[in-house]
C-alpha cells in the first residue's frame, strides 16, 4: 500500500500550478452542467440531447476556463472582504 501512496504522490503536479488545476476542474464541472442545464431548456429532451449538450459544451469549456483563470482575482478579494477572518 505504502507503494502505491509513493506512485500517487510523485505524479502530483507542483503546488504553484494549484491555481490553474483548481480553473480546470472548476471549469469542466460547471460548463459541463450548464451546458446540460441550458441545452435542456432551450432545446428540451430528446434523442439529440447528449450530443447537443456536448456541441455546447465544447464551446463553454474554454471559455469557462479563460473566464475563471480572469475572474479569480476578483472573486478571492470579494470573499476577504465578506468573510471575518476570527475564528
């Protein structure tokens, strides 16, 4: 077991990307459920929903990815300032 958590550990990247792993996992889990949510209600269910949902997604995903890469500063200053900092 203790080989295993060695293998894992060294195929980490290094802590300075965190920033960029955290926009590219939060990107691909929120364009890919909006796109779900979008396709379903401007389109509705049908046979083609999966594949019109992934057209769309194919769109959002960079874009969300810029998008969050751009807006992250912003937002970190926004949470200091509404979030008291005792604990």
């Amino acid at each position: 077991m203790d080989h295993l958590n060695r293998k894992i550990t060294q195929r980490r990247l290094p802590k300075f990307l965190a920033p960029y792993v955290f926009a590219l996992y939060m990107a691909i889990v929120m364009s890919f459920l909006m796109s779900m949510v979008i396709t379903l209600t401007e389109f509705g269910y049908d046979s083609n929903y999966l594949m019109n949902v992934m057209s769309a997604y194919r769109m959002a995903m960079p874009a969300a990815f810029v998008c969050i890469l751009v807006v992250r500063p912003l937002v970190a200053r926004l949470v200091a300032l509404s979030v008291s900092s005792d604990v």
